[in-house]
C-alpha cells in the first residue's frame, strides 16, 4: 500500500485510512499497522499522536482503540457504527412514547439519533437538541419544529456543549426528554466527560419525564463521573442482549425497564 500513500497527501491520505480501519476493527497493534500500510513503525506512532490528539482514537503500549474505557468515550464516527441493531430496537420501542404535540428533547447519543429517524412518523412535534446529526437530520422534516441548542461545538462528540448549552436548557421545559449514557451500575447512570454530565443532568431537569435508552454493552460498567440515579428516569429501555444479572440488578434497585427485541 506504500504507492497509494506517496506524495503530498499521503500522511492525510493514510490518517483517514488509519481511522477507518481501527474504527471498523476496534483495536489494533501500532505494528499491524505499520505492516498495513507499509511505513516505519515510528510514523504510525506520529499518525496515532494527531489521531489522539483530534480525539479519534486512544493510545495504550504497543496500540491503539476506539472503543471506550472508564475515562475515555468513543469518538462519535465509532458510536456511530456500534451496536446498531440494539439500538434500532430500543429506538422502536422508545418512540411509542411520543404523542403528537409534545416538546421531546434528545441528547447527543447516537442512541437518540436512532430514535429522531423515526420522529417524522409521530407529527407534529417540538423537538431540542444539541447534536449536529440529529439537527441536520431533523432540519427538513415536515411536522417537526426543532430547536437547536448553543454552545461550544465540540468535534469528538458533534454536538454543542458547555455553559451556553446549559443555560439554553434551563430556559426550557419538555414533555420528554430521551438520554443514553456510557455506563449503567449500582442503582446510578455513568459518563466518562463532566462537560457531558453537566448537560445531561440539565436537560433531565428540564423534562416532565425522563427515559434512558441503553444497550446491554453499557450494563453492568462503571465510568469516571454519575450522571444521576436511575430512579430520576421514568423508564430505561434496554436491548434483548441485556443478561439476566443484569436485569435482576435493575430490579433490585427497582427500576421500571423494558426490554425491545433485536
């Protein structure tokens, strides 16, 4: 592949290719790479650094991921590409909640995305988001007031955040608002970024009624800061992937859950 990446371009040329593999794959050795795309184990290592540094993908001795950890969320091209079937389920499920005429406010998990894709069915609707997917998705959609939310635009996750964003949400109140979080344990919700918390929390404060929509992969973990106990949610809808530990542990916290079938 050495031809392919020759040239002026190549480092962007191989970077974006770099991107799309480990994102596909998950994880990968700094030396399978050097190997794919045949250069010196040392500029793989400089590709990987500006890769880190655009929040693309995370560096651990001898490789690289773009799947989280208990610090780190996954840049929103990978979240984008995983666990697709369990969110369309939980999507299903989520949008028999919403009547015509409320004011739903979505967060910026792709989760949520899956659920605004079937929001036009469901007119007419106000909806709020900070996610630039969701509002582009949503721009032109007959029936659907949108409300964007302001802030810092933050690359990593495509959606606007910060102090303005919160503000925004303050001033707000929604029928329903719709969250996904990193992680689900002990009775608490979890996320790895306090600027992501601080948005989240706002926009459940802001609802007459909360629901969190997670995928089995995010039971049973645990990240760096809580998000809020799940008794603040009205409803967590999961996926069919979800064990059954980790059912009897929501009920155990007495959760009120539903479970959507892939």
């Amino acid at each position: 592949m050495t031809k392919e990446f020759s040239g002026r371009r190549g480092p962007e040329v191989r970077r974006q290719a770099i991107t799309d593999h480990v994102l596909s794959v998950g994880s990968v050795t700094a030396g399978d790479l050097a190997e794919r795309f045949g250069v010196s184990i040392m500029t793989i290592h400089r590709d990987l650094d500006e890769l880190e540094r655009q929040g693309i993908v995370r560096k651990y001795r001898g490789g690289v991921t773009a799947q989280p950890s208990g610090v780190f969320e996954s840049n929103v091209a990978y979240r984008m590409k995983s666990m697709q079937p369990a969110k369309d389920a939980i999507a299903e499920k989520a949008v028999r909640l919403v009547e015509p005429g409320m004011a739903v406010m979505l967060d910026d998990s792709t989760t949520t995305l899956a659920l605004a894709r079937r929001l036009g069915d469901v007119t007419p609707l106000t909806v709020i988001t900070n996610f630039l997917e969701t509002t582009t998705l949503l721009a032109r959609e007959p029936g659907i007031r949108l409300m964007a939310l302001g802030g810092e635009y933050d690359s990593l996750h495509d959606s606007f955040l910060g102090v303005s964003c919160v503000d925004a949400i303050a001033a707000l109140q929604v029928d329903l608002c719709f969250v996904s979080t990193s992680a689900v344990s002990g009775g608490f919700a979890y996320h790895q970024e306090q600027h992501i918390v601080s948005v989240k929390r706002a926009m459940l404060e802001a609802a007459a009624r909360n629901v969190l929509l997670v995928d089995h992969s995010k039971l049973g973990r645990v990240a760096l800061h809580r998000v809020a106990p799940l008794s603040v949610f009205d409803r967590v809808i999961v996926d069919d992937g979800a064990s059954s530990e980790a059912l009897r542990e929501l009920d155990e916290h007495k959760v009120t859950y539903e479970v959507a079938a892939t």
